[in-house]
C-alpha cells in the first residue's frame, strides 16, 4: 500500500492542523490548475528523464516568499515512482526535510542556467544548463498545464493569484 501525506503525521490532529494551514494559505490564490493525478504524472515524467529535466525547484507557499526545495534527479539505480505518491512527494528525492504535499506547491521552476555547488576553494563552481522550451514540450505530452515563460526560466503553475 502506498504511503499518503497523513502516513508522515504523528498524529491526526497535527495532520489536520496542517491542512487548515494549506487551506489559509490557498485563499490567496483564485485560479488552480493542478489536482494530485497530474502532480504524480508530472513528477514520474521528471525522474523518469533526467538528462532532460537536471535543474527543477518546488516552490511552495509555506511562507511568505514560498519555500524551494530541489528534486535530485541527478540520484542513480533509484526507483523514483516508490517516493511519488498519490498526494505528496517524498523528502528521499528532494532536499526538503519532510514529505511536500502537492496541495502546498505553487509552481514548479525549471531554470535555462544554474551554478553547481561549491565543492571547496580549488574547485571552481561549474554553470549548468537545460533547455527549458524541449522541457516544456515533454512535459506538454502528458497534460495541459499552465505555463510562464522568460528566457531564463520556465514555471509549471498550480495557482495565480
């Protein structure tokens, strides 16, 4: 059986507190664009091709700026499709701390060009790059999303305000 956002809750009642949080936080927004279905196909088409999709950030509404967290699609001989699931993601393949809920994601951003981690004083940062118009054409293969686009980023959008 598949794990479920409340499986990461020690209790009913700090599951529903948390919900209530989602749903104060929702009012901001007037137009959704994303339901749990689409969020799990989304993310298997993401892992399930990572020379395409190196870079992508989850950005959430948690705070007042939104939180990121990275998926790390870079991971090897993972069988990502067991840490997406009906309702959320887990934190095994991204750099969140706890599970993320698809209700709580406010876009998805897919970058043309990131900087690399510091790997120490030798070793100089590496730039990396995606073509995020062939992201948004693989993408666009499995459903109707919608999309902004600059020549710097791409964004899957679940919410506009």
């Amino acid at each position: 059986m598949s794990k479920t956002y409340r499986d990461f809750f020690l209790t009913e009642d700090a599951f529903l507190k948390e919900n209530e949080r989602f749903d104060k936080c929702k009012r901001k927004f007037t137009c959704q664009f994303m339901n749990n279905a689409k969020w799990r196909k989304v993310f298997c088409a993401i892992f399930s091709n990572p020379n395409l999709i190196q870079h992508c950030e989850v950005v959430t509404f948690c705070g007042g700026s939104g939180c990121a967290v990275l998926l790390l699609t870079e991971l090897q001989n993972v069988n990502f499709e067991e840490f997406i699931y009906s309702d959320c993601i887990d934190e095994q393949i991204t750099t969140e701390e706890y599970a993320t809920s698809y209700r709580a994601i406010e876009y998805l951003e897919f970058r043309k060009t990131w900087v690399g981690e510091h790997i120490g004083k030798l070793v100089p940062r590496k730039t990396y790059e995606q073509d995020i118009e062939q992201i948004q054409s693989f993408l666009s293969e499995i459903g109707q999303f919608e999309w902004d686009l600059s020549e710097n980023y791409l964004r899957l959008i679940a919410y506009r305000q």
